[in-house]
C-alpha cells in the first residue's frame, strides 16, 4: 500500500512538473502595439573630469557614471509631454555605457529629450515643456555667504554652488507610425541616441607663496551663466551669476614656500566677453585664524590656447600669504572662540 502511494505521488509530481515546464514561457513586459525601443549611450569623455587631465597625479574630480535616465516625448504641437519613460536597465558594449528600455506613445509627430536624473545639485525646471526645460543650480546657504570675507549682508550678488554634469540628447522631428511590431527610435542621423553633458569643467591653477600658512582656500568667479536650456544645452545669457568652488593645495616644492592651488569647477558657460569681466577672488583662511582675500581679472585667461582647447586656467600670477606674527608661528589655533549659536535655516531637497 504504502509503495503504490509513494509512486502515486511521484508520478502526480511529474506530471505537475511536466504541465509547468510546457505552460511557462518568457513573454515581453509590453505589448507590441505602439511600442518603441530606445537606446541612449553616454559620452563619457568629459575633459579635466574622466580624461585629459593637466596633472594625472593630482587628485581628481568625483564622478560616478549616472544611475537612472529619463526620455519624454513632446507633442510637437504644443510641445507638452505626451509620454516618458525611466531607464534603469544600464549596460554596456565596445561603444560604451548605454541605457535602454521601452515606451509606448500613439502614433504621431513629437520632439524626444533625454537626460540624466537624479543629479545632485543641478535641478531640473519646467521639464513639462520642450522648449522650457532648464537646469539649474541653487544659492549657497546663508552660513556659508556670511562666511565668505568680501560679501556684505544685503549684497545682490547671486552666489550659487556648481553644477553636476547633465547629459542631453535629443530629435527635434521625430514621426511614429501604427504598428504591432517593435520599432527602435533614433536621432536626427538615425543612429542610437548618444548623451553628451552640457556642462563645461575647467582647472585651475595658481601659484601661492607661504603656502604652508593655508588651512583653506575657496574661489569666487564672476560672470558665469547661472542656468541652461536642455533643448540646445546653450547657457542662458540672462542669468549671470558668481560659482562658489573649493580649492586644494597641492605640496610645497622642496626647498621653497610655494606650491599651488588648484581646482577643478564645473560651470554651463561664461557669459560673453565684449560685455562680461569675469573676476576670481580667492577667500583664503590661514593656520593662525586669519581671513586673507584677493581678486584678479582673469577674463583674458579664457581666450588662451590652454583654456580654449583644453579647458585649463593656468593663472601667472603668484599670490603671496604673509607669514603669521607672535609667537605661536601659525602652528597654534586662535586662543579665544565665541559662545556657540543656535542657528536655524531651511534645507532645500
């Protein structure tokens, strides 16, 4: 008895097994009508970030490849969203890091904008609009501006921080035709979509004597364009605005006091020359406590070979920190602090 139960059982089993094996089949996760496939590569090659760096040893930029992408359909007509789609399936190939996925959109004429999401400080706005879309970057905190030396209160200048890359891709004229099959969407030359970023990095550089005496050092550069429109990823001309940036300092040379400063900023453009000085002032806190600043013109670096085929601003100029009086030589830290204070302020997420 107990051995036709035991083989009653295997053989329901097998017969289960078998039904499952024969039903189950891997089906697609959209249906065919009206469905499009989409493939978005990144160019990673962003000069001073991933490749052609002036000094390899020097310590590099943070950059990590982006996580998510978002590709929108606009209706050309009113040039509002139509449909969109996330990509987070991320691979790669012998032509680099691609994103890919599927949407789906009724047949029609559209406009296609892709772009990285989820950057850190560069914010997106009006993305409901083709033409509308722009990046941006928000003001440095108000702790921070009253720390810097030269800014009074109730200054207008519009101190913002940089922004993180954002890569872009788009097509302009893009027609969907019915169909039950599968198609891929392409760019204008009817390749794959490729992001490039939009925003431009720069090194920086400048010779500093007394070196030794610096705790630390940030830079303030004027004449920036504050934003910029996805569509064409051009800077808009109506936003200027000053960078806030922090500065490194690389090792003296043996034998001297001098080393550099350096940096490397992250900016959507300058703005134009014939009307537009930009000014770089550094805010350099000493190891004895002091607050030392100073400003250069730095709008003819920008029209140097350097600064123009590969994005460095090699400053000749020598900035000189005066060595600390009294007896503690700078290596001590300021004898008196004041109380601590409650301070209160809005974190913008």
């Amino acid at each position: 008895m107990k051995r036709t139960l035991i083989l009653l059982l295997t053989t329901a089993a097998l017969t289960a097994v078998s039904l499952l094996t024969t039903q189950c089949e891997r089906r697609p996760l959209v249906d065919a009508g009206n469905t499009h496939y989409v493939r978005v590569y990144l160019d990673e090659e962003i000069k001073n970030v991933t490749t052609g760096f002036y000094n390899p040893a020097l310590n590099k930029p943070d950059y990590s490849t982006p996580e998510i992408l978002r590709v929108v359909l606009y209706d050309q007509t009113s040039n509002r969203i139509a449909a969109e789609r996330y990509l987070r399936n991320r691979n790669s190939d012998a032509r680099g890091v691609y994103y890919d996925g599927y949407i789906v959109a009724e047949p029609g004429n559209y406009r296609l904008l892709t772009y990285n999401f989820g950057t850190e400080s560069t914010i997106i706005d009006q993305s409901h609009i083709y033409h509308g879309a722009t990046a941006y970057t928000n003001e440095i905190s108000s702790i921070l501006r009253q720390s810097l030396s030269m800014r009074a209160e109730g200054d207008e200048e519009k101190i913002v921080y940089v922004p993180d890359h954002l890569f872009v891709d788009r097509n302009e004229e893009l027609t969907l035709d019915y169909g039950m099959d599968v198609d891929t969407l392409r760019n204008a030359d009817g390749d794959h979509f490729t992001a490039g970023s939009i925003v431009l990095s720069y090194y920086l550089q400048i010779r500093v004597k007394g070196a030794q005496w610096i705790s630390s050092a940030t830079g303030l550069l004027t004449g920036m364009a504050g934003s910029a429109t996805l569509h064409d990823g051009n800077p808009i001309l109506e936003d200027p605005v000053t960078i806030y940036f922090e500065m490194q300092r690389g090792d003296v040379e043996q034998g001297t006091d001098e080393a550099y400063i350096y940096t490397t900023f992250h900016t959507f453009g300058k703005l134009p020359d014939q009307d537009n000085k930009l000014q770089l002032t550094f805010d350099v806190r000493t190891t004895d406590g002091r607050a030392l600043t100073v400003t250069i013109d730095i709008t003819d670096e920008f029209s140097k070979p350097d600064a123009i085929e590969h994005q460095w601003l090699l400053l000749d100029t020598v900035l000189t920190i005066p060595e600390p009086e009294g007896p503690s030589g700078g290596d001590g830290f300021v004898p008196e602090v004041d109380d601590w204070e409650d301070i209160e302020t809005d974190i913008i997420i």
